[in-house]
C-alpha cells in the first residue's frame, strides 16, 4: 500500500471525516475509491471525460521531483 500526502482545506477534512464516520469507512477509503474509478474512467469515443479527471489530466507533467527529495522531506517531516 502507498502513502500519499494531500494538502485539504480544514473544513473540507471535516466534512470528509463526518461522510466517512456515518457510513463506517475511512477518509482513505474514500479518497482510494474515488481515485480508483478515476484511473478506470475512459471516455467513449465522441464523450467528454467527467470535469474533476479533465483538471487532473496532466498535472504531474514537467514535475522535476526526484525520490530522493520526497524522501528526505518526509524524514524532516515526521522526526
């Protein structure tokens, strides 16, 4: 399993943890799950990709971040 870190806004995290507690999963698992049928959702020929993965399409490109670097981040960040 992965980690990954994700900067939210502290009221969107509540409402999160709230819609996570009533229907007894984790924030985690929601946030899998959306990203899971994200990465399954393929446009039909002729029909637009859902908005949400049309802004995602491309965000990482031209990203520089080596492993190394994310690497000693997380080490500074939870010493």
């Amino acid at each position: 399993m992965g980690k990954l870190t994700l900067s939210v806004d502290k009221e969107v995290v509540a409402r999160a943890k709230r819609y996570a507690a009533r229907r007894r999963t984790s924030v985690s698992r929601l946030v899998e799950q959306y990203l899971h049928l994200l990465a399954q959702a393929r446009a039909k020929p002729g029909e637009q990709a859902p908005p949400v993965l049309a802004r995602l399409r491309g965000a990482l490109k031209g990203a520089r971040g080596r492993v190394a670097d994310y690497q000693r981040y997380l080490e500074r960040k939870y010493r």
